[in-house]
C-alpha cells in the first residue's frame, strides 16, 4: 500500500475493519495480540487503553524480576499519556524504547554506571514520530554498556535472560526489548541497531527484526560521525507489526531514501535469493547450518530459485577498514566522554566495564581512518552491494554462526581475549 494511501486508511478508520480479531476477554488474550490487532481492539471500543496497559503493567511486574528486560519502568508517564487521550493509528498500544533512546524526562543509563542518575532532558525526532503513532511507553529496555556488546549483560543493569531459557543470552544489544517481546510482555518494542543488534536478539528469542536501510529515515545514528550505520526500528512477534511501524515513522526531514509504504502481505512474484553460509569468513556450527539450509529448501519448494555464493561485499576488506575506522571514532567518543563525566581518565574512573575499557585501547591505538577515507569506503560497497542486488531479490545467511550462548559466554571470553590480545600486542 502506498504511503499516502495507507495514511487515507488510517485517518478514515477503515484500516483497522480489515483486522480480524476475537474479543480479547482475558489476561492471555491480551498477552497473544500483536499491535496492529491491540490497536484495532481499542479503535472498536471492545477494551479501553487503560485496560490494555494495566495487563501489560501486571505482566512487565510478573516477569521482570525473572528477565529482566525493563531496566526504567515509566507507568506514570504512560497514565499521562493516557489521560490526553492519544489519538494516533497505534493508540492505546503499549511500547518500550531501548535505554539508548532518550525520553525527556526518563532516566537513561545508556548501560553504564556512568549514567545510573541519568535523566534526559530532550528526546530526538525519531522518538517524537513514535509517541505521535499513539504508543504508550511503559519503560525503558536493558543495554549492554553504550550497545557495545552482542548479550545484554551490563554491570550496572545486570544480565537480562532469555525467556525460553534463563540461563541463555537473549543477544544484544537490543536484548532487553527482545526479552520483552519473546515473554510477551508487549508485542513490539523499539530497538537499533549498527552491527546486528537488531538482528542477533531477534534470532535469540525468536523474533521478526529487520535493520532498515541507512537513509529510510531522516533521524538516526549520531551527528558528530561523519557516517553511522545505526538505525532505529523495533523487535516484534509478527512481521506485519514491523512493517506497519517502518511505514509510520520512515521517511521525515533529512530522509535520502524513498518511502517504501505499507506492505500488507507477501506477492506472488517468484524470486531470486543469494545463500552464503560464511558471510564476514565466519563458519556457523552444524545446527546453524543445517537450519539455513531448511529455509532455502522450503523458499525453493515454495517456487523461489535460491542460489550459493562463494563470496559477497560484506567479506571485503573495505568492509573491515569500514568498521574499524567507525569503531575508532566510536572509542575516542567514549574515551573523551567519560572523562568529561567523571573528570578523571576513564581508566581511573572505576565506571566503565573491562570489556568496554579494553575495547576502546584496541582501537584508540589503532591508525585513525579520516573522515573522507571512511565515507569512500562506504560509497564503494553501497556501489558493490547495488550491483549485488541486481541479480538478487534477497540474501539468506546466517546471523550468528553458533546458537544463542550461555550467560557470560561472551563477556567472559571478550575479556580474556582482550586481555590476552593486549599482552601479546
């Protein structure tokens, strides 16, 4: 559905008349809605806003204290948005944001004990777009510290666990809104992601998570890198909940990208998809491989032709220097911030992780990548990745090469790696 004609549905009410959905009567009911169905619940008048986020209320206090997905609850500021009565195409809806994503208002820790006392005072754009879809926020979902991390362990939040098996990571570093979606605390949740963190959390607590295209939006990364491959979206249930938030907030001031509209369901066009199982020259385990290999088998029986690639653009070593030379930038910011903070050097502060800390000695040290040398070498795998696409509608590869790990799987072995990688160097 095209953007202008999918907002027409919106403003008319007809959009929600399409939706099927049985009289949501209990607290399970409630539990197994997606957001376009939850939203649908309240436009009909069958169950108040109020009503909705009081179930998610007494779930988020239920299951939290096991998971630890919420590491701000913000119920207040949910019942005051509630009192103005919102009136956006997801009213009544509750939601989270990532504890990245400032709230005016909201303490946000950002994942480290730097900011434990937090409390922002102006939120961006892209929040903004979201509040005015309707949402009600209930809290602010766990980190690792500054979204460094692929599990969500940080010390000053502690570890959140995966619902389907506590003693797992969820992923990172969106973890803590995957946590809550996978428990069904919520159906959605706001997430980013630069280098998987969407992705990863999504795959651990089997979930939808799509990175948009950098451009899609006119808000997202940091304004004083010259490039950021972060990009703000959401964790859901169902793919029809991301699809309707991408359409709600994409496009906006400052967007390169067209929209791409409302896409209500999948055609019947036959495509043509890309199977690399050693993307970024990292080998998966036998179980990863073997569920990979079932999805390009069940795309080709549904008449999809599939297609293995020995090599993409994301194995180029322009893809290396790529992230490298943004990481650096990245650990500069970090180093320079926490000194600002504490007024001491980040080492002597006592308030950055071991992880986080060794981090930003391998790659200060690094040579620096300039600016222009890092939006070259962007351009030219957006060309290499244009002409990718060309002969593929899409590409199937692995997320992770192993299953989602114990607790402490990463952290763990980041350190002594770090540690070890230091004293050889």
């Amino acid at each position: 559905m095209e953007r202008r004609n999918f907002f027409k549905a919106l403003a008319a009410g007809s959009f929600y008349l399409s939706i099927p959905t049985a009289r949501a009567a209990s607290q399970k009911d409630l539990a197994n809605l997606d957001m376009i169905e939850t939203a649908a619940e309240v436009s009909s008048g069958r169950v108040s806003m109020f009503d909705i986020s009081k179930a998610a209320m007494d779930r988020i206090d239920a299951l939290n204290p096991h998971i630890n997905a919420l590491v701000t609850k913000t119920y207040d500021y949910g019942v005051r948005q509630m009192a103005k009565n919102p009136t956006g195409p997801l009213a009544g809806v509750p939601y989270m944001l990532k504890d990245l994503n400032s709230l005016a208002g909201v303490r946000t820790t950002r994942g480290s004990r730097l900011f434990t006392s937090h409390t922002s005072s102006r939120q961006s754009p892209y929040t903004d777009n979201i509040l005015s879809s309707g949402v009600i926020i209930l809290g602010k979902t766990n980190t690792p510290e500054f979204g460094l991390m692929p599990t969500t362990e940080p010390v000053a939040n502690g570890a959140t666990r995966n619902p389907w098996n506590l003693d797992y990571s969820c992923g990172g570093s969106s973890g803590g809104a995957a946590a809550a979606v996978a428990s069904r605390m919520i159906a959605a949740s706001q997430a980013s992601d630069g280098g998987g963190s969407i992705r990863f959390p999504a795959a651990a607590c089997h979930l939808f998570g799509l990175k948009p295209s950098r451009g899609r939006f006119g808000d997202q990364g940091y304004a004083d890198q010259p490039v950021s491959l972060s990009v703000k979206h959401a964790i859901s249930r169902t793919v029809r909940d991301s699809a309707f938030m991408l359409a709600l907030t994409e496009n906006g001031p400052g967007a390169t990208l067209p929209p791409v509209g409302y896409v209500e369901g999948p055609t019947n066009k036959k495509r043509k998809f890309a199977l690399s199982m050693n993307a970024g020259n990292i080998s998966p385990d036998y179980d990863t491989r073997r569920t990979v290999q079932k999805v390009a088998r069940r795309l080709e029986g549904l008449g999809h032709e599939v297609e293995v690639v020995n090599s993409t653009p994301h194995d180029s070593p322009l893809f290396q220097d790529l992230f490298a030379g943004l990481w650096g930038q990245g650990a500069a910011r970090l180093l320079d911030l926490a000194e600002r903070v504490t007024g001491v050097p980040a080492a002597q502060s006592g308030l950055l992780e071991f992880a986080t800390l060794k981090m930003i000695e391998f790659y200060v040290d690094k040579p620096i990548i300039e600016d222009a040398r890092i939006k070259e070498i962007l351009g030219d795998l957006e060309n290499q990745m244009e002409t990718f696409y060309r002969s593929y509608d899409g590409w199937i590869s692995p997320m992770s090469p192993i299953p989602s790990p114990p607790l402490g799987y990463f952290t763990e072995g980041l350190e002594e790696g770090l540690a070890k990688g230091t004293q050889e160097d």
